[in-house]
C-alpha cells in the first residue's frame, strides 16, 4: 500500500472497465488521479470512487482523437495539481469485421483512437513530464503505460483493424522509451480475454457475422486460458501499478502480456 504516494496520475478511458480498475488501484496506492473518459457521467462516477478513498480527484471529458483537446487536458492537469507523475493511455475502440467487409470508415474509426490518439495523447503528456523534476533523485520525471492487447502480437481473424492498431501501440511504445529514456519510462501491457463492454461488443458482433448463439465466441475464447478462468479488469492492476512505481524505474520498453497464459513466449 501507498506505493504511489505523492503521485498524480491520468488515466485515460477510465470511466468503465480496464481503465476505471486501473484508477481505483493507484487510488487505492495513493496517488491523486484525473478520470478521463469521452462519457463525462462515467468520468464523474469513478472520480467520485477515488475521492471516497481519501485521495484527491479529477474528471475530465475528452476525446483522444482531437489533440488539441488532449493538450488541453494535460494544462488543466499541471495547472490543478502541479505536475503529471503517470499517464496511463487506455482508451480504446473496436469493430469486429472480416477483412473484406472492413471499410475505410471502420479502419479509420479504430485507428484514430487506439494509434493516433493514443501517439498523441503520450507526444502532450511526455511534453509536461519532461519539463519537471522527478520525485526522488534518482528516479524518472514520469512514466507512460500503454494499454496494448496480445491482439496486437499477431494477426487475428475478424479484428485486422484492432490488431493493427494495437501492434502499432507496442511499437509506439518501444520508439517512445528509446527517444524520452533516461527522464520518462515508457512500458505496455497486453491484457487478454477481459470481461468487460469491449467483449461482450466483440461477441455480439462476431456472433451475427457467422449467425451463432450469442456468448457462443466468448465460450470459445476463454475455453483456452490456462488460468481456466477469463480475465477480470482487477488482473490488470498488479502489472499497472508496479510499472507506475518505483520497483520498475530501471524497465522501460517493454510489453507484458496478462492473459492467463494465452500467449506465451
């Protein structure tokens, strides 16, 4: 506990899911924490956990796709709270489309949230960070934690756009730990099979493409976890907060799967 005392944190995507576990844990570790989200009552509904757990908070409505809108966010972030200790890049979107059925409109869809946004939300926060001191000497003066997916190790039928684009995170994620290192660590993790809106989007949608039960392609997933359980949100947050404290200052550049053995390797 209080391992992330003193630390301002920014989650973005935090109003559900992946996002809002990751905020409530370094909450729950001490750090003050900005909910940012595109749906503004989420937002305020997870701030409100925060705040219920001593700490200070934050809710901002944003939409990663726009960058002028995410440099916005991160001048009222060090304008409040002084400075930006961890940025945690989490907001993603999907379409569940064969490759021949994917159109322009689904591509791009996905793109400018999962890549582009997240580039350019990392390009204005890694801009704040480098201009402070660290918390400790010795330590960095920030770190950023890309939210990826083991979709994004290989390709994968039905979600071209999203694997995509989640290849792209991890390599984003190793160009900005080579140019922001020693100042700012840059790391990613690789959820799997997480039971959260995003799959049950996924086994909706794959279900009508190939006119099957619905929750029949969530069976199918999760029958492979070796952990013979699917991934809960609160899985994710052990691997979030070490890389956001200080017992990961020397790893930078790298993507750690959680998926309850899915890949390995």
């Amino acid at each position: 506990m209080n391992r992330l005392n003193g630390c301002i944190a920014l989650v973005t995507g935090a109003g559900r899911g992946i996002g809002a576990a990751i905020a409530l844990s370094y909450a729950q570790e001490g750090a003050a924490v900005v909910v940012a989200d595109l749906d503004e009552a989420n937002a305020n509904a997870v701030a409100d956990r925060v705040r219920a757990l001593g700490v200070r908070a934050d809710a901002v409505t944003v939409d990663v796709r726009e960058p002028a809108q995410t440099a916005a966010m991160f001048h009222r972030v060090v304008e409040r709270f002084g400075r930006l200790d961890l940025l945690v890049n989490n907001a993603g979107v999907i379409r569940v489309r064969s490759l021949l059925d994917t159109t322009p409109e689904d591509w791009d869809f996905v793109q400018s949230v999962n890549a582009r946004g997240l580039f350019f939300t990392l390009q204005a926060g890694a801009r704040h960070m480098l201009k402070q001191s660290p918390l400790a000497q010795g330590r960095p003066c920030g770190k950023i934690i890309n939210i990826a997916s083991i979709a994004g190790r290989s390709g994968r039928a039905m979600l071209g756009a999203y694997s995509a684009s989640k290849a792209t995170a991890i390599n984003i994620t190793q160009t900005a730990a080579l140019e922001l290192a020693p100042k700012l660590t840059v790391n990613s993790i690789c959820p799997g099979a997480v039971d959260t809106d995003m799959w049950k989007q996924i086994d909706r949608e794959w279900s009508e493409h190939e006119r099957r039960p619905a929750g029949s392609v969530w069976e199918d997933r999760i029958r492979g976890i070796p952990m013979k359980r699917p991934e809960a949100p609160q899985d994710l947050t052990g691997m979030a907060v070490f890389l956001a404290s200080a017992d990961s200052d020397y790893i930078t550049g790298q993507s750690y799967n959680v998926d309850g053995g899915l890949v390995m390797g």
